[in-house]
C-alpha cells in the first residue's frame, strides 16, 4: 500500500505508477465531474499519473483508448451506473460508487494497488480477454457500488433497457404503416384497410412492419443482454421472436410484448447462470461467442414453445369460447369487456383474441362487435399521447415525443403505439388503458356502432367503413380521455404524496401586485422568503414587473460594463451575497426567483416544481460546502444560471454530509439546442473542486467580486 506522505509511487519494474479512473452517475452530470476532477487531484498530489474518463450526459469524454489500458496499473471505477468493464480485463479494477470517488479519493488510490485482477468469477482470464459486463469478480459486481444493487434495481433497469432500444422501431413502424394506410389505403369488407399491391404504398408499408416485426425481438433482446451482456442477446431476440410468433406452439395470437419481457428475463438469468458454471480452461475463450448462446437459445425456445406455448393456446381457446357464449348478453357489458382485452396488451394475445372474435363476426352479418372493438382499438395511444400533453412534467423528453407520435397512431388504430408507456410504468399505464378501453367499448355497444371491416380508429370512420360515426368519435374521445386522466392520476399520486406540488400560482386581479410575490407565496414559500424574492424583483436595475397569469416579465437583464461570465447565462442581476433561505426548499425558491430577474424565466411556480422532482432524483448537493440544483424546463425561455452563497449554510442532503454555502442554479428551456448547459456544469463542478476558488467566493465582497471569481470559470 502506497504511503500518502512517502515518495511518488512506482510501479513493479521501478517506473511512475499510473492508473486510470472511469466516473458516472445516473443522471451523468455534476457528481460525475466532482469525482473525476477529485480522483484527479489526489493523483497529482501522490506524484500519479492518472486519465479519468467521464460518461456524462454530454458523451463520453476523455475516453480510455488501448494504449491506455495497456499501460495502467489499475483502474478505478466511481460509478452508480452500469460501466462496461470488457476492455479492462486482466487489470486490477475497483469499483464503488461515484460518492467514494468525491469524499474518499485518497482512499480509492490506495486500494486499487491491491485490488483484485478483474476475471469472471472461477475462470483466469488472460489480459486483452473479454469479460461479460455484468459478471461477478473478486472486486464486487460490475457497474455496482461496492456492494452490488438490489434484485428489483437490477430487473428495472433491464426492463427500461429494452424499452428504450424499442421505443425507435415503434415510432418508425408505426408512423410508416399509419402513413402508408391513410394515403395508399382504402377499405374494403372483406379485408379491412387495404393497399393496393404492387403500389408504392404497400412498399412503404411493408418498411414499416418490418419494424413492428423486430419491435418485440429488440425488447426481449435487451433486457436480456442488460442481465447477462452479448451473449444473452441471442437467445434475449429468438426467444421474443418465438414469444411473438403463435404459429409455433399452436396460438393464433401469439404472447405478443407482455410473452417477450418474460422471454427477456428467463434469457438474461439463463446467461447469467450458465456464467456460473465451473468448465475447462481450453472451453473458456468459446463460451461467450458459441456455447452459451446456443445452449440458452434452445433451452429457452423449447421451453416456451412445449412448456408455456400450449397452456397460452388452450387459454386464448377457450376466451374466444366464452365470448361466443356472451354475444347474447348486454350490448354494454360485451363492449366492456372487449375494450378490457383490448387495451391489456395493444396487440399482444388478450387484444387479438377479442379483435379477432370481432373480425370473425363480420362474415357472419354481425358487425358490431367489430364496431365495439374499432371503438377502443385507439384509446390506449390515443390517451397516453393525451397524458403527455395534460402532464408534460410528469414525462421525459423522450416521452414527451413518443406522445405525439402514439396521438399520431392512434388516429390510424396502431394500439401498439401505447407499449413503450405500458413497458415502462405497467403498473399505472395498462390499468388506465384498460378503464379507458371499456369506456370506449361500453359506449360504442349502447350505441350499436357497426364497423364493416376488421380495423379500429378513426381512419375507419372518415374512410366510411363504420355506422354511426358521430357515437363512434364519442366513444372514442370518453375512452382517451379517461385513459389520459387516469394516467396522470395514478402517475403523479406518489408525487403528490410527497408533496412535490404546492397548488395553483396565486393571480389575482389586483394591478398593484408584484407577480414574483404572488407567484411564491401561491406555491407556498415561507412568507419571509416571498417577500425577500419580491424586494429582488423590484431591484432589478428599472425592471418593469407585471402580474399575468403569475408570469414575470422583466426588463433587459444585462448590465453594461460587467465581465461575461458562463457564456453569458450568469450576471450580477442572478448573483445574491446573503441567501435567506434556511432550508433547500426554501432555497430553492428563493434560488428561482432570483433567475426571475433575468427576464428568461416564464413560470416560476414550475420551475420550483422541476428543480424539487430533479432533488428526488438524488441531491444536487455535491459536498465541499457546494449544490448545484438544476432543471431543464420551459418555465424558462433562455439559459439561466445563478449564484447565492449562505452564511450559515442550507442542508441539502450533500455526500459528505457538509451544510451547501455555495448554491448554483441552472435552468435550461426544454428544446434548448445543443448541450451548452450541460458543458457549463461540468466546467463548474471541476472548478469548484478547487478549495482556493472557493474560497474566494466566500470571501468575495459583493456582487461584482463575485462576478471576477466566476470568470475564471470559463
């Protein structure tokens, strides 16, 4: 073990020591450049050479090349994120958490000389061999923190893996097929929409369900290779190929995406347990590339096609008998329960086993069963497109645009368009979909809407295939919109619980009131925290503040003759001294009615909310006395950044435990271009590593002095 106060390390041959370190956190911003800078820094001090690579939300930077690798004498790993550690093998590897890496770097230093040679677990490995992410050495778990993740951890984030790879072949075949029907299609009773063959349009759609086709595949395959890397992958595709393709184990319908999580999983634990076996030295370096694909592919195929295949037939058989048996019943109750089967699983058995009982029916002279089923057929899209709209906060970017396009798929019966919403949340999303499915059902039976051919959505009506269109669109709008609601409800019912959400902005009428105030006392803040923020409002150097709808507008928020700090976004109007705030939430306000100064900032009530739902996320406060509390928002209409510094200090939750006296706070509109933001941060936190800066923003007199310090910043 290396001696902090001895001479530079060496390494075995008497040569400099080096080391690399890789760093990461979830959600790839400040705790990610702290630990690299501070691993950094610790290294300089003990005469280490030392290349830190940092996987954050910006890319890779910095990144490890093979020479590197070949050349160091251990690797350090401060992440709380997966971390391929393939190129690493046959190097001494320590991974923890990317806390370690800020609070004890020294420590990390010293113990990476005599971790263990990284190896799967039982097998030696030689140098430049792969290893499977995920594997178990002697140094802990990869992509762990130290002491490896819970069970649920480890299954969520394989389940959001395979979501997000399938997410694209959704919208791509979804939109290309709608595309195709709505220009190339017309109906026909006999075979619903139909494309003309050998037309430009059929080409166009047969691109687009290709991509439908490798949705399900590309969704088992990567949860499976999230458990058990490259060689799950395999066995992860054929396996949901299998779950989606009822023909091979007698199944009209097939398992569709629900059969293709359980192929993901069964195919990821298969891997990962053939991994464990003990087996010869010559037979290891085939394992990964031939023996373990090939055994788990047949094991899991042939285990769902004999053992789970038949037991799906025999159900889905006899669901079609019991519907056959109801069509006597109420119109209402049958139209329920079709629009329940078909919202469960948006193609998957449940949803064709009732589309296809109503196709059945329209031969025979009965068309509104069909009519009850084209009626729900667009709900689930159609209201999980609705919820991102009603609830834009309560959604990812990404999500943000899958909603539009699912609004888009909807229109053209593509229930499909709703699985990336019910993959990644199934607990809120499918029974939502479900309630709004029956509604949409129920409606359309009470009203006896007819549709002549086997299609669902809107494209149906204009396209006169359906009677009684005008109670069609009804009970199609009753099932979306209860759909979206019930969404957002059971969506943001945790959040409410925690009491993320303060109430409406107060606006009133009265001409006099200073909108910043009546925004924060509406969102609740301490009275002497609005009024601190209002007396900031009205000193903004003549800015003119007005109350619309608990907006604030504000004039130009440049001063002449000041230094341009962070690009810009930071000026002496957003820098305060004295914070008043004595704890984060409060802080936080106060924090969002500074930025309002600047005149970018829309809705400060919203901003607050954002920066409170990215603290649950995980603190912002970084150590060494610092937070950085940041929101990407269209509360905002330009970047802003902000700077308070507390006497006493604010708790914010921070890694080692210190009270934040040195607070910043970004704020980036949602289509912000580029990753301007994201760079300034990572400037930041490196910066703010350095216990000299800091200290002379502590020391900084005023406002102005501030500004100098941050200049150096860059």
């Amino acid at each position: 073990m290396t001696s902090p106060a001895g001479p530079p390390p060496t390494g075995g041959e008497g040569k400099r020591l080096r080391l690399l370190a890789v760093t990461a956190c979830p959600t790839g911003i400040a705790h990610t450049y702290m630990a690299a800078e501070k691993l950094a820094q610790a290294a300089r001090s003990r005469g280490i050479e030392m290349k830190v690579e940092t996987q954050g939300s910006i890319g890779a930077e910095n990144v490890l090349d093979d020479n590197d690798v070949s050349q160091a004498d251990g690797v350090i790993v401060a992440a709380d994120k997966d971390v391929d550690l393939d190129r690493f093998a046959g190097k001494r590897v320590l991974s923890v958490g990317v806390a370690e890496g800020i609070r004890h770097p020294e420590r990390l230093i010293e113990r990476v000389l005599s971790a263990p040679v990284h190896t799967p677990k039982g097998a030696a490995t030689p140098r430049g061999a792969a290893t499977p992410r995920g594997a178990t050495t002697q140094a802990g778990t990869v992509g762990g923190s130290g002491g490896g993740g819970k069970q649920r951890s480890v299954a969520y984030k394989a389940l959001m893996n395979g979501v997000s790879y399938m997410i694209p072949f959704v919208v791509v075949g979804g939109l290309l097929i709608a595309v195709s029907l709505s220009l190339g299609g017309h109906t026909d009773p006999s075979g619903g929409l139909v494309i003309p063959e050998d037309s430009f349009w059929m080409d166009v759609n047969s691109v687009g369900v290709i991509g439908f086709t490798l949705m399900v595949p590309i969704l088992s395959g990567y949860i499976a290779y999230a458990i058990g890397d490259r060689p799950a992958l395999v066995p992860g595709m054929i396996g949901g190929w299998i779950a989606n393709t009822g023909e091979l184990y007698d199944s009209e319908a097939g398992a569709g995406f629900i059969g293709a999580i359980v192929t993901g999983f069964l195919a990821g634990y298969l891997v990962a347990g053939i991994k464990r076996v003990r087996v010869p030295k010559f037979v290891q370096p085939i394992m990964p590339i031939i023996v373990i694909p090939i055994v788990a592919t047949t094991a899991l195929g042939l285990f769902f096609i004999y053992v789970i295949g038949q037991p799906i037939s025999w159900v889905f058989e006899h669901l079609t008998d019991w519907l056959s048996g109801m069509t006597g019943t109420s119109a209402v109750l049958l139209g329920a329960i079709l629009g329940l089967m078909i919202a469960f699983d948006m193609g998957g058995p449940v949803n064709k086993t009732a589309f296809l009982f109503g196709a059945g029916l329209i031969a025979t002279g009965n068309q509104t069963v069909m009519g009850m089923c084209a009626a729900a057929i667009p709900v689930m899209p159609l209201g999980q497109g609705l919820a991102t709209l009603i609830r834009r906060r309560l959604y990812s970017e990404q999500e943000r645009e899958t909603g539009l396009a699912a609004l888009f798929m909807g229109c053209f019966g593509i229930s499909e368009g709703a699985i990336p919403f019910a993959a990644a949340r199934p607990a809120q999303v499918i029974p939502a979909n479900m309630l709004g499915g029956a509604v949409a059902g129920a409606v359309a039976g009470l009203a006896g809407v007819e549709d002549a051919v086997p299609h669902g959505g809107p494209v149906v009506a204009v396209l006169g295939a359906v009677s009684g269109v005008p109670m069609f669109f009804v009970a199609v709008v009753a099932g979306s919109v209860v759909t979206g609601l019930a969404t957002v409800a059971l969506i943001g019912f945790g959040e409410r619980g925690r009491g993320s959400e303060r109430g409406p902005v107060a606006a009133g009428g009265g001409g006099g009131t200073v909108a910043a105030e009546g925004v924060l006392v509406g969102a609740g803040a301490p009275a002497e925290s609005a009024t601190a923020t209002a007396a900031v409002a009205q000193d903004a150097a003549g800015s003119v503040v007005a109350e619309r709808s608990g907006v604030a507008q504000a004039g130009p928020a440049t001063e002449g003759g000041e230094p341009e700090v962070l690009s810009g976004h930071l000026t002496r109007l957003t820098v305060k001294v004295g914070l008043d705030a004595r704890d984060k939430e409060s802080a936080i306000r106060e924090m969002a009615g500074l930025l309002a100064r600047s005149g970018r900032v829309a809705d400060v009530a919203e901003l607050v909310r954002t920066a409170l739902r990215r603290e649950e996320q995980g603190t912002t406060g970084l150590g060494e006395e610092i937070a950085i509390p940041h929101a990407k928002t269209d509360a905002v209409t330009a970047p802003v950044v902000g700077f308070a510094r507390s006497g006493e200090g604010v708790e914010w939750g921070s890694l080692d435990g210190t009270r934040a006296r040195l607070v910043f706070m970004i704020a980036v509109p949602e289509a912000a271009a580029g990753d301007e933001h994201l760079r300034i941060l990572a400037l930041l936190s490196r910066k703010l590593m350095d216990a000299a800066f800091r200290e002379r923003l502590l020391d900084a007199a005023d406002e102005r002095a501030v500004l100098e310090v941050l200049r150096e910043v860059g």
